[in-house]
C-alpha cells in the first residue's frame, strides 16, 4: 500500500503552526483548527487484483477529516466500502458490495457502481436522433438496460488522486468508442468522487462527444443505513417529487407524468418503505416494488434537494441533492438471498436500496421528457451529493 500526501496541505498546516506562535489572535486559531482539519484528510491507494484481460484494478481509500471511510475502485468506478457514524458515532459499512474483485466481476446487479453511457433502460433498445436510428445492445428482456452488456461498471478507468480544500477524492476517466453497445460517438467521460469535510460523498459526472450521443450516467450504490443488518422496509423515505413516470410491464416509461398524490408512490412525506409496498397498486405490481422514476419538482436547473432517508434503529440520515431532474428509487425487489456479500451476509429480498439521480428512463424516444442528448461542443455536466448525519 503507498500513500499520497499532498505537499500542499501539509505546507499548509506547517504555516498555520507558524502564524500561531506569532499571534494568538482568533484568525489564526480558526485557520490552525481548519488546515488541522485538513491534516487529517487521506487517500490511500493500494491494488485490488486484476480482470480476466490482465488489467491491473485499484482501490482508492478516501478518508475525511471526521473519520468517514469511502473505499473506491477503479473497476466500475464502484464505490466499496462507505463508512459513517450511526447516532452513537459508531461506524458502519452501509452500502453492499462484495469483499473483492473477482465477486464483482462474475456477478454484481451494479453494486456500487457508475452506470453509463444510458442509466435505465431504453425501449427496445434502439432510438433515432438526427434521422439515424441506432441499435443497441439489448439486455433487459427486449430492452436496454444501463448502458447494455459491457457498461461502464465492468470497465476499467483510469485514475488520479484529487485534493480539495475540504476534500479528498478520485478522477476516474473513460473513453467509451464509437459504436460502443451501439451508441454513436467516442465519449469521454470522467467521474470525480469527493469525499468533504461536511460528510459528503459528491459525485460530479463530465463528459464530451465528437457526435450526437446519448447520455445519461448515474451511481448505483445499494444503501442500507443499518449496516446491512435487515431489509430495508423501516427506512423512512422522502422524494421531492409530486410526479412520477408511470412504466409498462417492461418498466419503460408510457411517457405520461402522473401526480403521485393518493397513490403509493407518494412520498412527498416521509413514510416508511414498507408501508405500502405491499398494495395492490399496478406500478408496484410491474416492478415488483418500487422501481420507478420520480420527476424531482423544480429539477433540472439547479442543484435542489431530492431525497431524504431516515434509518430510526441507528439514527443515519442520507440526503440527497442533485442537479438532475429525476430520481430513479429502486427498493432492491431483484435481490433474493442468491447473493453472499461483504462479510459473508446473505443480501435478502430488498436489503437495500437506490436513489438514481437521472434524467428519465427512456428519454432518447421520448420527445416530451428533458433531453439527454450531448453534441459535439457541448460539455456534460452534473452534480450529485450525499449528505451523511445521525440523529
Ligand atoms: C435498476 C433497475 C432495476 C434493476 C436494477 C439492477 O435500478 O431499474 O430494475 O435492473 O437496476 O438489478
């Protein structure tokens, strides 16, 4: 294992040292106990095995100045391991995962992981732009589903350590070719992980295209604010969202956007994940739970608050803000106690759950949703933070 420090915050601190013993005035002690604070920011990288083709994986370990721990690798750009307090300020992992590389390449429903070119499906697999129609992988029933058979969670990015002056964090980057499952245009795409001082895990996604391409990239971690101790039910949901893309069997959009008031899909209060899972309500019958995109009020144009999810038994909180204009809620229907994970836990049905900040599913043949077309020239940019506390 090899560690980076970075000269510039040690320099920092060695400074603030200085400036104290000259004066004992409040500006300095405050900049002392901030560059302190930055002391004890960390990244350390060491390798994680490697792929089938010989390609060499790294695991990134960010550290933050209050001790969270997020673990990232640079297969997948999937995030690992996220260590928080719980109201006792005990730490715990709590999203799933697997212990190792090799877990994560035979089988992993994208824990953890980036998921691109296209987050969600498109419908059949093929849409048209600019008069072409392309065609692409189909992996979902008769759809395409993120990004399609090899996506961006089962490539190797390149990697470098970023400094922040309240975080740490990971570049991650990706040349998806042209014709890649089928998407036009070579895409470069880069993903930094910041873990901040105010207990943030941000995600901030950039990318350009030298022709007309979809794009839609989202992270896909399993959060279970327990630890991964039981199902996901108790955890107490809030979506900003007054609307909702109802989906056909497929979970393909219709194209409608519809009031979730008087319908289970309705968490504009916080309500427990489990309270209506069960209805007799179709969507939740297509997805066999909640697996559906919400249409986050007033999202889209600024970074707005989207999520809000309250663990009662440790106290953890994850909030959500994104610039995106929808959030996919996934409430883990698909997992069946087939999958041992980390520590040897068997993942049982819906022991946890994900928020995909996104633009819509489906978007490329739905002219009415936000478009999710990148051109050549144009810059790809978005925000996601999630915000850890205890209560
Ligand atoms: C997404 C989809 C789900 C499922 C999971 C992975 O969240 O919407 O239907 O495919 O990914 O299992």
């Amino acid at each position: 294992m090899y560690r980076i420090k970075s000269q510039r915050i040690v320099l920092a601190a060695v400074a603030a040292v200085a400036g104290a013993m000259l004066c004992s005035c409040s500006s300095v002690y405050n900049r002392m106990t901030s560059d302190q604070a930055k002391g004890r920011l960390e990244i350390n990288v060491k390798p994680f095995g490697e792929t089938s083709e010989g390609q060499q994986v790294r695991l990134y370990t960010l550290r933050n100045a209050n001790g969270l721990i997020a673990d990232v690798m640079t297969y997948g750009a999937i995030v690992v391991t996220l260590k928080t307090p719980d109201r006792n300020g005990k730490m715990g992992d709590i999203v799933l995962g697997y212990d190792n590389l090799q877990d994560y390449i035979r089988n992993s429903p994208y824990f953890g992981a980036i998921v691109g070119r296209y987050g969600n499906r498109i419908g059949q697999g093929k849409f048209t732009l600019d008069g072409v129609e392309y065609k692409l992988a189909v992996n979902n029933g008769e759809n395409h589903l993120h990004g399609g058979i090899k996506g961006f969670d089962k490539v190797v990015w390149s990697d470098e350590p970023v400094w922040r002056a309240d975080a740490v964090g990971v570049k991650l980057s990706y040349l998806s070719k042209d014709g890649e499952e089928g998407y036009p245009g070579n895409l470069n795409a880069t993903v930094i992980y910041l873990l901040t001082n105010n207990n943030e895990l941000r995600i901030e996604y950039e990318a350009t295209t030298d022709k007309a391409t979809p794009v839609n990239l989202t992270h896909h971690g399993y959060f279970n604010l327990t630890g991964g101790q039981r199902d996901i039910l108790d955890h107490v949901l809030a979506l900003n969202a007054d609307k909702f893309t109802p989906v056909d069997k497929g979970l393909i959009p219709t194209g409608e956007l519809l009031p979730v008031a008087g319908t289970p899909m309705d968490f504009t209060r916080s309500t427990a994940i489990g309270a209506r899972i069960g209805n007799d309500f179709e969507q939740l019958k297509f997805g066999g739970g909640y697996d559906h995109n919400w249409v986050l009020n007033k999202g889209g144009r600024s970074m707005i608050a989207a999520a809000r999810v309250y663990e009662p038994t440790t106290g953890r909180v994850m909030e959500i803000r994104t610039t995106e204009p929808g959030i996919q809620f996934y409430s883990g229907n698909f997992l069946d106690g087939t999958i041992t994970g980390k520590g040897g836990t068997v993942y049982k049905h819906r022991w946890g759950l994900c928020l995909e900040t996104q633009h819509y599913p489906d978007s490329p043949n739905k002219p009415n949703f936000p478009s999710t077309i990148l051109r050549p020239g144009q810059n790809y940019e978005t925000t996601t933070i999630y915000r850890f506390s205890a209560k």
